[in-house]
C-alpha cells in the first residue's frame, strides 16, 4: 500500500517538474523571440527635409583651395568607381554647371525567417546629386522609391497612422539608413582625399 502511495507521488512529482519546464522553455523562448524581433524592428530616425518632407541625406563641406574643375572630377572618378554600372547610374554630367546626377538603386531583404534566413523584398532606387564650387562641394541624396508597379515612396513606411502599418518596416528603413550613411561617407572621403602633383624630374 504504503509502496504504491509512493510511487503516485513520484509520478505526479516528476509529471509536475516536466509540465513546469515546458512552461519555463516556452516563456524563455517566447521573450527570446521578442527581444529579437524588439532589435530587429527598433525605430530608425530617418533625415527628413524640412521643406519637401522627405527622407534626405545632404551636406556641404568646405575645401579650401580646390578648384571647382578638379572637385568635379574627383566627383566623377568616385561615381566610376562605387558604382559598378557608373555607364547606366549617371544621367547628368556637367562641368561648366559642376553638377552631377546619378540614379542608382540597391536590394533590401525581408526579416530572416525562423530558420534565420531572410529573403529578397524588393529593389530601391534613389537620386543622388552633388555640386561643386571652388573650395566646397555638396551632394543630396532624396526620392527614394521602393521599385513598384507604382512610384512607392519610401516614407510610407514611417507613416503610424496606415493601417497597413507594423514594425517590420523599420527593418527596411535600416538598411537603407545603414546604405545611404555608407555611400555619403565613402563620397565624402573620396572628396577629401588630397591631390598630389608630381612636378618633373630635370
């Protein structure tokens, strides 16, 4: 009698420590997953113009100096050389204004999956002007357009008020936060680095 009490016991013992692990693993893996998805989807502030309201990245730098002429070819040289397909991105080049356009366009990806894979979302395109003075140059970097059917402006994924709304779209403005301070520091830099002039030997 007293052997088959304790064996009861013992059964609903263990069947107690089983069903309270289960519950401990599932409440660590649900705040796991929400903490993940809390870093994941974390509010990007965008730079937005105070006049068109969009989402711009622009500066103006001062080199004291440097001619227009050579700022503007410095511009040109860094365009051939950070995009691969310079030929296609570049719709406007002109010195005698020094002004030149470019509208390149990059990948964004889908939050990873459960097996921590993300997959492809779209296509963004964007238009990238810089200026050149003698002694200073500017670029803008604005119109940036998820690639749609119909013009998309990324913007609408900042907009709270759609009801189409979820945090997921601060996934997308990362990375596009991420690639435009990536291309205006590589420009900047490009622009800054010195010209040397090797004078002949006699």
């Amino acid at each position: 009698m007293l052997n088959n009490l304790f064996l009861n016991l013992m059964k609903n013992t263990l069947i107690i420590l089983i069903i309270a692990v289960l519950v401990v693993g599932i409440k660590t893996k649900t705040y796991s997953q929400k903490d993940k998805n809390d870093s994941l989807f974390k509010e990007v502030k965008m730079p937005i113009d105070d006049v068109t309201k969009l989402i711009t990245y622009k500066n103006v730098i001062n080199i004291d100096g440097i001619t227009k002429d050579s700022l503007y070819r410095k511009g040109l040289k860094w365009f051939n050389s950070y995009y691969k397909n310079a030929k296609n991105v570049i719709k406007l080049q002109n010195p005698e204004e020094g002004r030149i356009i470019g509208k390149p366009q990059f990948k964004i990806l889908n939050p990873p999956d459960k097996n921590g894979s993300p997959s492809f979302r779209g296509i963004i395109y964007y238009t990238i002007t810089t200026f050149y003075k003698d002694g200073k140059f500017k670029y803008e970097i604005t119109d940036i357009n998820l690639e749609e059917t119909s013009k998309f402006p990324v913007e609408r994924w900042l907009d709270k008020s759609l009801k189409t709304y979820t945090p997921k779209y601060n996934y997308f403005l990362k990375q596009i936060d991420d690639y435009m301070k990536a291309t205006t520091q590589s420009f900047e830099n490009a622009m800054k680095l010195s010209t040397t002039i090797k004078k002949d030997e006699w």
